[in-house]
C-alpha cells in the first residue's frame, strides 16, 4: 500500500498515517451470496443531515476497517483511495468529504466518504473528462446532462458561449466575456430572421480525452464495488494498479476496459454480479448508461484487471449474463457486504 503524504504540509490538521503493507486483511471472505443485503436495513441515510450522515458513514467504516485488519485500528477510517487513516477531528474538520459517484456533473449523488486531497485530485481533471465523455454522449437526446462549448456563426457572426440541445431545443447562451458586445448585437439580427432554408455554423470546443474518461470511469466503479463489498474486496492486489492510476492519472499507463452495453439511454448506474461467462463469473459489473466496467472477482491475480482486454478480445463478442448484487440496482450508501 502507499502513502500520498497529501496534507503532509499543514500544521493545523490532525496527524494521521497509512495502511502498512506488512497489515494483514484477516479471513478469506468470498463475495455474499444474493440475499445477503439483508444486513442493510439501517435508517435510510438521505434522512439524515449532511453532518449526521457523514459520522454514520465515517463510524460504519471505523467498525469495517477494524474487522478487516488483524489488529484493527481504533476510531480510525481508511481512504478508500490512498489508503490513510483519518480520525473524527479530521472528519470535522471537513478533511474527510462527500464522494459523489458517478460525479455530480452527471448526476451523481453521495456514496462514500473519501478524503479531500483523493475528491479534489478526480474534480480537477478525472470527473471533468467524464463531465465531457457523458455530455457529448447525451447531446441532442432527451436525457441530455448539460450544454458544451462552442460557438455558433450565423450572417457571418459568431457567438461563443455555452450550447445545449435535448432533441428539440436548442439553447445557445452567450459568454460576455468571450463575445464584442457589438458582435452579440449584430448576430441577434440574423437569428431572429432564420427560417425555412437558413443556415447556421455550430463549432463545438472540447478536448475530449478517452482515456481519461475510461479512467475516470473506472474510479467511479471502483468506489461503488468499496460502497457496496467493502475494504475486504478491494484491498486485493488486483485493484492496487487502480488505486495507483488514479493518483496519477497523467503518469499512468493503466488504460481500463470498458465495455458497451445496450443501455444508451439515462445514465441510471447499476451493479450486478456476473454469472456467465465461464471465465468471468464471480466477477463485478458496474454499470453508467452504456458503459460496463468489470471489477475483478474475489481472489483475482495481480493482474486481472491489466489482462482483461487481451482476454475480451480474444473470446469476442461478450455476452454476460449477471444476477442483482444487492436487490437494487444501486447503492444509496456505503454498505461494506464483506466486511463484517
């Protein structure tokens, strides 16, 4: 395990220290079988405040990670990211946040609690990659998740700023700071008067960057598989190489799989655990919209996650076949199935 040192410089937070290599994960625990969501029967979680549900969820890890390692750690909670502890006075000193998964840019809601240096890294540069990959995706459908820059030139008059279509409306938003005032002026003429036979030039301005995307994607599912099985799922070798991507997203050479599934629709993320396959049951699908990304099964090699594309590619095409992991299509809080 490693230590980002992240808060290393900040004499006003509280002192906290790394998962150790040396630390053992205690009993081998296989992933439950269906049914046993049974345990999560606590109070729903979005009828608590904002405060009160971040030291629900802060003191569910303490008891999780305790059970996990041999001897457990006391009142402490592991980054499921970078793998430090963090203590109830870095948890008010609002060290510890709210990990929205799938990023809030695209609907996403709170799942799990990571700590601020992990959620900061992902917003500068991960979720604004997924932000772009769903955006340009959803653009022009009913379920499209926001507008995308661009410009639109009519008369010989361009606009910049922000654009959105849903299929039916088009709305373009103008940026002041981007556009002649004189300009804007100029190009409202031209727009009012468009009609049968009009034309208009609409250039779009992302940098796209797909594998940025699929990392960032992979992230998200990573940190659904920890909500719903927990630190003993994935504390297993095979989810360092994505615990080491992330850190380092513009260094590293871990390039995920993802899968396309039928689902092109709303984004509407699931978790289900595959049964066929042969060579993939046990394994973890998650789901957001057509997207599926596989999570290795219980006791997978090192480099599982690394192999899978050569073994996709090798048995193409990949029908799966999977059951309901925990009797919803998705977690609404932190679970930790396996850590009890």
């Amino acid at each position: 395990m490693r230590s980002l040192g992240a808060h290393a410089g900040r004499k006003s937070e509280p002192a906290r220290r790394s998962l150790s290599r040396s630390r053992g994960t205690g009993r081998d625990h296989r992933l439950p079988r269906q049914g046993s969501w049974a345990c999560d029967n606590l109070r729903v979680d979005q009828r608590l405040s904002r405060q009160d549900r971040r030291a629900s969820w802060f003191h569910r890890g303490v008891h999780a990670i305790g059970c996990v390692l041999e001897p457990g750690p006391s009142a402490e909670y592991l980054c499921p990211l970078c793998l430090q502890f963090f203590t109830e006075e870095h948890l008010k000193a609002g060290i510890l946040t709210d990990e929205h998964v799938p990023p809030r840019s695209v609907g996403g809601k709170p799942l799990v609690l990571t700590c601020q240096a992990c959620n900061n890294l992902a917003s500068g540069g991960l979720d604004e990659s997924v932000a772009d990959d769903e955006k340009l995706r959803t653009f022009g459908k009913p379920n499209s998740v926001g507008r995308l820059p661009g410009s639109v030139t009519v008369g010989g008059f361009r606009n910049n700023g922000s654009i959105g279509f849903d299929g039916k409306t088009f709305v373009l938003l103008g940026h002041p700071g981007q556009n002649n005032p004189e300009t804007v002026a100029a190009h409202s003429q031209p727009l009012d008067a468009m009609g049968a036979g009009s034309s208009m030039t609409v250039k779009f301005r992302v940098r796209r960057d797909l594998r940025q995307a699929s990392l960032g994607w992979m992230r998200a599912a990573y940190l659904v598989g920890f909500a719903v099985y927990g630190y003993r799922y994935v504390l297993q070798a095979a989810f360092n190489i994505v615990r080491e991507a992330v850190a380092v997203p513009d260094l590293a050479a871990f390039e995920p799989t993802l899968l396309r599934g039928p689902n092109d629709g709303a984004l509407d993320p699931s978790i289900a655990e595959v049964t066929g396959p042969d060579w993939l049951t046990g394994s973890v699908a998650v789901s957001f919209g057509p997207r599926v990304i596989l999570l290795p099964p219980w006791g997978a090699p090192a480099d599982w996650l690394e192999a899978l594309g050569d073994r996709i590619v090798a048995s193409f095409p990949v029908s799966l076949t999977c059951r309901s992991a925990i009797g919803r299509p998705f977690p609404e809080h932190p679970m930790h199935l396996c850590d009890g």
